[in-house]
C-alpha cells in the first residue's frame, strides 16, 4: 500500500503590515516599490532588526511578486546573463542566457550584506537599478533587456562601510537603531512568537491590510507619471540639499522622485511640502556633510591708525603726553632720554673697541 505525499505548499512569508517598530524602514521600502528608478534602498543597522524580514515582505506586494537574493559569490555573468554555450555549440545560434538581473524585473533584487560585495557588482547594481535596463556586451554579443527592479541592500557597519562613491549611489538610505524600550521590544517579540506558532492564521488575520497595501502600491505605480511638482517644492529642495552641504544634485532628484512617489501614495496629484517632509532625511542621511567642522576664520585685522595731526593742524595745544617710564635703578644718565626723541626705548650707547691679542702664526708640523 502506498502512502500519497501531500502537495508541498509555498512556504507563507512575514506580512509587510504586521511589521512592529520599523515605520521609517517601511517608508523606505514602500517609495522604493512605488518607483523602481529612485536607486534602491540600503539598509544599515545591527542584527536583528528585521532588515531581511521586510525586504521578503515587501516583495508580496509588488505585481510580480518575485524575491531575488544575490549571494556575495555571485559572478558579474551570474548577475548581468551571457551567451548560452550550449545553442551556440548545438544549433549555432547567438542566444543570450539571463541572469539574475533578468529573473528579479518587475521585484525585489536583495543583497545581505552589499557592503561585503565587490565593488564592481555593486556599481554594476546601481546602475541598473537607476537606469532601469542591463546592457551586455560581451563574447561579440550585444544585447539589452528590461530590468525594473528594486534593489535593497543591507549591511551591519561592523562588518565594514562601502566607499562614500558607492553610499552616495543608493537613492534613499535608513540607519536603523536598537530597540528604543521596552513596550516595543515586547511588542516585536509577541508579534513574531505569534508567526512563528501558525504562519497561515497570522497570515490570514492581516490578509485584508495586505490587500489594501498592495492595491495602494500598485495604484501608485499607476499614477506616478502625472504627479506635478510645484515651484515651491523645487525651492525647498533645493535649500534643504544646501543647508545639508551635499555633493552634486544627485540628492536633489532622488528627494524629488521620492516626494513624488509619497504623494503617489497618498493618492495626491501634486507634490507638497509635507512630501518632501517625509522624505528629506532618507535622501540625505548618507550624504549630509553639514556636521564636518567649519574651517577656522581668520582673526580680525586691527583698524588703521590715522595719522596725529599737528598742534597747528589742530588749533589747539597738544594734550599732554604721559612720561616715558624712569630708568632702571642702575641705569647711568646716557639712558635717560626725553619722550619725543626715543619714546620709551633708550638711547643707544657708543660701546668702545677693545683690541684683539694677535695670534702666532701656525707652524707646520716637521715630515
């Protein structure tokens, strides 16, 4: 007698919704979802701070639905595709293989600790996350092919810091600190033990939030494209990347995409300053150079002396000069000198010459 196995099931993932004490990092995520193009998110902060649990949650939310992880062994032709060998050898045919960038279009592409992976991968994400197309060129193939995707990275700054050329690339940034106290502490804690006991029942308790989160998501997505930026909003945006001393405009365009997208959210058709409010500090938290100390000023020069004017200038008689100090108790007459002439230095003495002893002429020594 045979024993039917049952159909396996998808294993059911961490609602985005029922994530506790995290509302910046949600934020960022959801502008991310909302508009691709704004660079990706990175995610800084220490174990256990849910950066890879939202990451997974919010690719439910996203039409595709899909959930790429990139591992740090990944090869650039792993991540951008190549020319399948097998065609070419079989059939004689250039065909192009996909590669990971490929298979995460229209979800999530995650890096666990992008800070730990080779710089040219990750210039290579970014640019595709920016541009929205991967192009390859090689083995005399060229090819290009869509790549929306969102791209988050984490990292735990203990483990190292990428280079700032790299920091400034990713569009919004979020530095998640420890638990604040203890009530959220408590209230993180019970939400897992309560997934952990039965995912489907806690999944099911929050399905209609997560109805209504996508639908908004994908409503966004919808609407981006018509959403205005006023005057007004350039104008703040501009002071804010000033007042923040930050590099280039690159701040400046991800703020306004990323205001743009929370007014997206908010089923708004115009940017407004609260927008740019929600969005600021995700846009130049990495870029911020404000805090570094300012270079010391110079000390302030003295005014300019005028000339005294003469008593006949003047019409009047001069006020009365104050006596130059006395001599040193030792001091002979030659020192003491009046006020006009030397002012307070003294007078100088004539010093006599003394003769110098003449020295014998230097005798050889005998060879």
């Amino acid at each position: 007698m045979s024993i039917a196995t049952p159909p396996a099931t998808a294993p059911v993932g961490f609602p985005f919704t029922a994530i506790e004490g995290q509302p910046l990092l949600q934020r960022a995520l959801l502008l991310a979802a909302v508009d691709p193009l704004l660079g990706g998110v990175l995610v800084e902060g220490p174990r256990g701070t849910a950066k890879s649990t939202s990451a997974r949650a919010l690719a439910a939310l996203l039409p595709a639905g899909r959930f790429v992880n990139l591992p740090l062994g990944a090869t650039e032709e792993q991540l951008v595709g190549s020319l399948d060998l097998e065609a070419a050898l079989q059939r004689s045919a250039v065909q192009f293989r996909p590669g990971l960038l490929a298979r995460a279009h229209g979800g999530i592409l995650y890096v666990d600790e992008v800070n730990l992976l080779a710089d040219g991968l990750v210039d290579l994400l970014l640019d595709v996350s920016a541009s929205g197309i991967n192009r390859v060129e090689r083995d005399g193939v060229s090819h290009q092919h869509e790549a929306r995707i969102t791209l988050i990275g984490t990292m735990n700054p203990e483990e190292g810091q990428l280079r700032p050329q790299l920091l400034d690339r990713f569009g919004l940034f979020v530095r998640l600190e420890n638990v604040p106290n203890a009530q959220v502490r408590k209230a993180i804690v019970r939400t897992r033990m309560a997934f952990d006991a039965d995912p489907q029942a806690f999944a099911s308790r929050h399905a209609a939030a997560q109805t209504a989160l996508a639908l908004r998501v994908a409503q966004a997505r919808d609407r981006l494209a018509t959403v205005e930026w006023p005057e007004a909003v350039h104008d703040e945006v501009a002071q804010r990347c000033q007042d923040a001393g930050v590099e280039g405009v690159r701040a400046d365009l991800v703020m306004l995409r990323a205001a743009r997208a929370h007014a997206a959210l908010e089923a708004r058709a115009q940017v407004t300053p609260a927008d740019v409010q929600a969005v600021a500090e995700l846009a130049l938290a990495h870029r911020r150079t404000q805090g570094q100390p300012a270079p010391a000023s110079p000390p302030a020069e003295p005014p300019p002396q005028q000339p005294e004017a003469s008593p006949a200038q003047a019409g009047t008689n001069p006020p009365p000069t104050a006596p130059a100090p006395g001599p040193a108790p030792d001091a002979g007459p030659a020192d003491q000198n009046p006020a006009g002439d030397w002012g307070a230095m003294p007078a100088s003495q004539a010093v006599p010459l003394q003769a110098v002893k003449a020295l014998r002429p230097f005798q050889p020594k005998k060879a």
